[in-house]
C-alpha cells in the first residue's frame, strides 16, 4: 500500500502533527513494506527521498514567523504530485483548502481519502470571540462551524478523531463516519531515566530544590498559556522561592512571557526543541508538567511526559482526560488562575515520583507508536477495501 498525507499543519520546529507523520515514516520503514508520501507546505520547492518515503515541500508563504508554519495555496501542486504518486490511500490532516483538494483529487482519481481531526478548531478559534461579538454572534457563527464541519468531513470515507468523546461530539453534529484513533509516543526515546535529571537541570541553571513545571507547545490563545503564566505569577508571589518554570515553544503571546520573566523571574525559556532525545531530558528533569489547555483534542506533550515518569496537571474538561494516569483529584475544577495556581501547589505536595512511574508504565503498554499504528494501518486497509468494494 502506497499511504500519502497532506497537511498544512506542519512546522519544521515542532508540533504534534509533525511528530506523527514522521513517526508514521519511521514505522513504514521499520515494520512494513508500504511506500509514503508526505506532501507539506515549505520555505521552497523539493522532493526528499529515502527509504520508501518521498517527503514533497511545496513553496507558501509564512502564516507565523515564529512557529514557522505556512498555508499551501498551490493546490495545482498537490494535484500533480498526486497524479504523479498515484497512491492508495489519502489522508488529509487539516480542514482548510488543502482538505477540499484531496477530497477532489481523490474522487477525479479513484482513491479514498481520509481525513484526520487533529483540532477541534471551532472551539479553539471561534469560542475566543465571544468577549468581542457577545454570544449571540458567537452562536450564530458556531452553528456556521458545525455545518461546515459536517459539510466537508462527511465527504471523507473515515474521520478519524482522537478522542471517543470528540467523536461522539463530531457525531452529534452530523459527522457520520467517525473512527476513534489514538496517538502515541517513542517509548524507547520518551522513557524513564532518573539518573539524567540533576545534570539537565546544572546545564540550565536550575537550582536542585525548586520545584521544576514544565509547559511544551505554542504560546497563544488557544492554548491557554496566559492563564499558566497568571497561574506562575501568582504562585511566586506566594511562595517566591519554591518554583522554576521551564517553557518550551514560541507564539504570540512571546511578549507576554518576556513581561513575566521581568517582573517575577524564576522562568527558563527555550523557543524549540527539535532534538526528542533532547526534550525526553527536559521532560525527565521537570517534577511537574502543567497543561493549561481547556481545548486539546488529544495532548500529545502530555502522553510524552507521562511517558518520562513525570506527572501532569491540568485543567479538568478537556478531550485529554482520557490519558491522564494518575489521579486528577487536584486538577483544577475551572479555567482560573486562582484554580491552576492551587492545582499546582496541591500535586506539587503529592508522591511525584511514584505516580509518575505508574503513568509511564501505562503509556508504555499502550500507547507506544507500533501499537497504535498497527490499529491505524489495519483501519486504513479496511478503508480501502469498502472503498474498492463499493
């Protein structure tokens, strides 16, 4: 089988769905005799070739300087590579123009096309405007999203969605050809190691006694780190001794994190990592990892420091709760900073090291990346044989 992916979602620094393909790259070359085909917007035109896997940037214009991510507007581009690939099976990784092209691509050539919800995008961009339209207009264009929603995602032969939850949602809104799928982590590289913490931490400054929280992702909106930041303020200004926040990631609200840098200290700050060994170590050295995010369809960074053997902590209500391992008795019960601050303080007093190698033990029986893409790889292949039976 010759499986091709198509995204705009995709940064050359980091991101969830930048890990998965290219995880999805190394379990076709270590585990199968399939063929990929990765078609991505980039800083120009090329085709990178190795082991039975063609990686195709396509030359777009930059969404974010920061983040480094681009919209694909040259659909005719996609068109030729797929006339060109002739694969098996598509899979569409965002909802925009380049969906509507597989979907269209696919039809003209007789492929399946699948897509693939890796953001519940109206809740993640249209609920912010609630503050500035009120929530009537902020109703009325929700009702616009689910209709486009299901517009667009029942032309798919299978949306996979990472989360049940999510699926029953998407479902609800009249998506009727929904498959939970999961996400997974590198086991081997995302795995316990006690003995590397205390040299990462020296090698970044951090005192052995503060209690180290850990955040991994975007700075923006949709993420929720201005309330993490509140939270962090706040939590010096208690206790202004006991915390060292670690970011790791870059966004818009850049300026935001530099002012609380300046005005409470105590925060180390590295805009990437594209090293997984590299970041397995930050993981590793951090006691806590909090994830502010109310929005998440699944939480990738969260899998991978559970998988690390440290603990996480929240905001209770996302699609994430699902692989949480230890107990969310603390987690904060609403999005406040008052809530994530005394959430923190509260697993922050737990059996850290205990709770976080009971998660890791679990991640690693189930959520490993040959366990889940085996169920992902026999749904694509029942995918294609509906297809090429009806």
């Amino acid at each position: 089988m010759k499986l091709c992916d198509l995204t705009q979602f995709y940064s050359p620094l980091s991101g969830g769905v930048k890990r998965y393909v290219h995880e999805k790259i190394r379990y076709i070359q270590r585990a199968t005799t399939d063929q990929h085909v990765l078609v991505i917007p980039g800083k120009k035109s090329q085709m990178v070739e190795s082991e039975r896997s063609r990686i195709y940037s396509i030359r777009s214009p930059l969404l974010s300087r920061s983040a480094r991510y681009r919209a694909l507007l040259n659909l005719r581009a996609i068109e030729e590579i797929l006339e060109q690939e002739k694969p098996d099976l598509i899979e569409s990784g965002d909802p925009y123009q380049v969906a509507w092209k597989a979907i269209a691509s696919g039809a003209a050539l007789r492929i399946p096309v699948v897509g693939f919800y890796h953001s519940h995008f109206p809740e993640a961009y249209l609920r912010t405007t609630a503050r500035f339209f009120g929530p009537t207009a902020t109703e009325f264009m929700m009702d616009l999203a689910r209709r486009y929603v299901r517009q667009i995602y029942n032309r798919f032969e299978a949306t996979l969605v990472p989360s049940e939850r999510l699926g029953h949602l998407l479902t609800s809104w009249g998506v009727n050809n929904v498959c939970a799928v999961d996400l997974g982590v590198d086991v081997e590289i995302f795995r316990p190691e006690p003995d590397d913490a205390a040299a990462t931490r020296a090698s970044l400054g951090i005192p052995a006694e503060r209690c180290l929280l850990l955040y991994v992702g975007r700075l923006a909106q949709e993420k929720n780190t201005q309330t993490l930041f509140a939270a962090f303020a706040e939590l010096v200004r208690r206790d202004p001794a006991r915390f060292h926040l670690m970011i790791v990631g870059d966004g818009t609200q850049q300026d935001r994190l530099r002012n609380l840098q300046e005005q409470a200290g105590h925060i180390t700050w590295q805009r990437y990592c594209t090293d997984p060994r590299e970041l397995a170590r930050l993981y590793r050295a951090s006691d806590l990892f909090v994830h502010p995010g109310v929005q998440e369809t699944f939480g990738l960074t969260a899998l991978e420091s559970q998988a690390c053997g440290t603990p996480v902590v929240g905001i209770r209500g996302s699609y994430m709760d699902r692989i949480i391992f230890g107990s969310q008795e603390h987690w904060a019960r609403e999005n406040s900073v008052a809530a994530l601050a005394d959430a923190i303080v509260a697993a922050a007093d737990g059996e850290l090291r205990a709770s976080g190698l009971a998660a890791a033990q679990t991640v690693r029986q189930h959520y490993s990346w040959s366990v889940v893409f085996d169920q992902l790889f026999r749904l694509y292949r029942a995918v294609r044989a509906a297809y090429q039976a009806g």
